[in-house]
C-alpha cells in the first residue's frame, strides 16, 4: 500500500504540472515519445 500510494501522489503531482504548464509539458511529452 505505501508504495501505490507514493506512486499515486507521483501521478498527481505530474498532472497539476502538466495542467499548469499545458503546452510547454504537450511538446516535451511528444519529443519524449518519438
């Protein structure tokens, strides 16, 4: 359990960043992937 719990939080973190950042963490993201 504390382990899918710190994972959790990881998750969250990254979206409340992605949403504050938006287009900047989009073209990052995209860079990453390819």
């Amino acid at each position: 359990m504390g382990k899918l719990a710190v994972v959790s939080e990881e998750l969250q973190t990254k979206v409340f960043v992605f949403e504050n950042n938006g287009e900047g963490v989009t073209s990052s993201l995209t860079v990453t992937k390819y």
